[in-house]
C-alpha cells in the first residue's frame, strides 16, 4: 500500500512538472513573437551615434548602438520598456495608433536619445 501511495504521488508531481513546463514555453514563445515587432535599423536624431539596432538572438533581445556596444534588453512590467543591461539605462518603444513601433527612446545617465524605426 506503502508503495502504491508512493507511484501516485510521484505521478501526479510528474504531471503537474509537465503541465508547468508546457505552460512555460507558451509563454516564451509568445515573448519571442512579441519581441519581432522591436527588431529593425532605428535613425538616431541627435546623439553620440547615428543608428540603433535590435535584434533577436536565443530568444532575447539586443541593442546595439553602433559605434558603442551592445547590450541584452530585459523586459520589465512594461510591455514597451526594457532595461539596458550593464549600461543603467531603459528603452522604451513607441507604437503609432496602429499598433506599428515607430520610435525608440533610450535613456541612459540621464541622458535621453530619440530614433525613428527605419522601413
């Protein structure tokens, strides 16, 4: 009986482990897919670089000002904003009224750099 109790217990933990990490790669399946709609070349209006560029490796996302390096993009509550790893600085992607990323602004030290998504 001890045994039998025993396989349940382990079977019902083994369940729910799966069912947690199928739950799990939902989620960042969706996060990638959300993630392309920030991929692309973005102009620099004024700045100490002329081009900002996200990409999407190994599922996260990177900045690179050309010319000054490059950086992960962690995601915070904000679906828009995400934290420039290593530089204490964000990013925040602006969407026109049709939901399309137009802009980015990237605020580093204080300092605030506007670019427009090149098409």
């Amino acid at each position: 009986m001890k045994k039998l109790s025993l396989l349940v217990m382990l079977g019902i933990f083994a369940f729910s482990f799966e069912v947690s990490a199928q739950s799990t790669s939902t989620t960042a399946v969706t996060d990638t897919v959300a993630a392309k709609a920030y991929v692309g070349k973005y102009k620099v209006k004024e700045g100490p670089f002329e081009e900002l560029i996200i990409s999407l490796q190994n599922g996260k996302l990177f900045g690179e000002a050309v010319g000054q390096g490059s950086a992960v993009l962690a995601p915070t509550k904000d679906a828009n904003i995400f934290d420039v790893t290593g530089y204490d600085g964000t990013i925040e992607f602006v969407k026109n009224d049709s939901k399309i990323v137009v802009k980015a602004k990237l605020t580093v030290q204080g300092n605030v750099i506007e670019a427009e998504k090149q098409l």
